[in-house]
C-alpha cells in the first residue's frame, strides 16, 4: 500500500472527502493532503535501507465549528495506522472563514 493510500484508508472512517493537493468540492469539511519529504535513511554501502516519506494532512473546516475532538481522533487514526505521531499546526483563515489543521508526520515506504 502506498502512503497516499495509506492515508486514505485512515481516513475513510470519518466521512470527510481526502484528495490530493487541491480540494474542488462543495462540502464544509475536507481533508487535502501532501508529501513534505521523501528521503533515505539508515544507509549502508551508500544505498539507504529504508525510504522515508514525510506527509502532511489537511483539515479544513468551518473556523465556529468545535474541532478538539477531531483533531485527536485524526491523530490517534494516523499514528495507529504506522505514522510517527503527528505534530499539529492549528491556524485560521480569517478571509475565507476555516480552520485549517495541519498534521506533520513521517511513515516508512513500503
């Protein structure tokens, strides 16, 4: 299974739309998500032993709806799905009126 996949099938159980990059949908809530690296690691005779794929997870929502509760749930999902536990960025887009939830973490390529 792919990260990106992986990522998916997290997130499936919440019922948010999860695409890639960019969302174009009409729905209050979505999930967007991105690599932010994708490096070797543990090398032995100059070839990495492991590829690690840093991501990066999107939540946006409306910015009055309660989102504590989402966030944790997201980030327990991630981390027992094989992601290093997530490190959360919360900021608001006051123009457009969301909340925009960043979740950073690493995963092993398979």
């Amino acid at each position: 299974m792919t990260t990106f996949e992986k990522i998916i099938e997290t997130i499936k159980p919440f019922g948010i739309p999860c695409v890639p990059d960019v969302y174009k949908g009409e729905e209050r809530k979505w999930i967007t998500y991105n690599y932010a690296g994708d490096y070797g690691e543990g090398f032995a005779d100059d070839t990495p032993e492991a590829i690690i794929n840093s991501v990066q997870i999107h939540l946006f929502l409306p910015q009055g709806e309660p989102f504590t509760q989402l966030k944790k749930q997201i980030r327990s999902a991630l981390f027992e799905a094989g992601f290093t536990f997530p490190e959360i960025t919360v900021l608001t887009e006051d123009e457009e009126r969301i909340r925009h939830i960043i979740f950073e973490c690493d995963i092993e390529e398979e």
